[in-house]
C-alpha cells in the first residue's frame, strides 16, 4: 500500500470524526497509541507489536489530515539515505 | 512510495546503528520525535509540520524493523474501513 493512500483510507474512514474531536485531542489519541506500544514491547506478542505499531500509523495519517501534511512527500526525504549526510547506509558519527 | 519500501530504506539507511541503540532507546527518540510534532503544531510553518511528521513516520519505521514488525502488514488493518465497526466512514460511537 501507497503512503498516500494509507492517508487517503485514514480520510474517508475518519475525517468528519477527526475534524469533530480536532488537533489537539488527536495529538492526545496518538500518544495514547504510542503509550500502547510501550506496553506492546514489554511481551512477546508479534500480532499485539503489529497492532499497535499499526495504529500509531494510523493515528499519525489522522494527525496529518488535521495538520495539512502530506506524509509521502514527508517521507520522500528519507528516500535516497539519510537526510543529514546523505549516505546510505547512514554515516553520521553516532548517537546513541 | 509503498509502506513497505520506507521501511526497507530505513533499514538499508539505519539498521546497523538501530540495532546498535537497542528498542529502549529507538523508542525514546520516536518519543522524542512525538514531542517535536508538539511543539510544530504551535506553528503555521508547513514545512516544519511536514518534518516533524515524516521523522515520527521514520522511527516508527526504524522501531518496527527492531520490533520484527511489517509496518505494510499492520496497515492493511484499515484497509476495509474502520477495524472495529467495518464501515467506511466509520459508524462506531463516537468517542473525543
């Protein structure tokens, strides 16, 4: 599946909701999923990681709905290497 | 771009040192991440939106790789409508 259109389906499944609730409540939602995977990554559940690793995703397309970003453009800057020394794989000095 | 190929970017990108940091640490910096689209919320820059969304879109990519988790799998969750309710827009209660 397409990035876009990932966003697109998070659209027509929840944007009059998405709009309804808004920005910040949305925002809230997503750390609510994030704190999901938290709990995810303490077990040794692959279909519980891939459930809520799925919805963060899915609450992030929500969130860009709301905030006007495209994700694949967003994306795009990832797609010849790292965005910060351009190599592939990464160069960087590293941090921890 | 499929979801399927940023992950594979972020693996031919960034999987050495992913694996190097470890999940605990991976998670932190999406949670970091998390904070910076908090903070580019409070600004009309498009830009600025745009990145900091494509960068939690990015660690959740490298989280996944880390996690054994197919980030193209766990989207296609919502691929038919609304996980809970089966509806395109969803029909659940809604719920701010």
């Amino acid at each position: 599946m397409e990035i876009s259109e990932l966003q697109e389906l998070m659209r027509a499944t929840y944007l009059e909701r998405d709009e309804r609730r808004g920005v910040e409540a949305t925002f809230r939602w997503l750390v609510e999923e994030v704190g999901e995977v938290a709990r995810a990554l303490r077990h040794e559940d692959p279909g519980r990681r891939e459930h809520e690793l799925g919805d963060v995703l899915a609450w992030l397309a929500s969130l860009a709905n709301l905030a006007g970003v495209d994700l694949e453009q967003a994306a795009a800057r990832y797609a010849d290497g790292c965005p910060k020394c351009g190599e592939m794989p990464c160069a960087c000095p590293f941090t921890p």
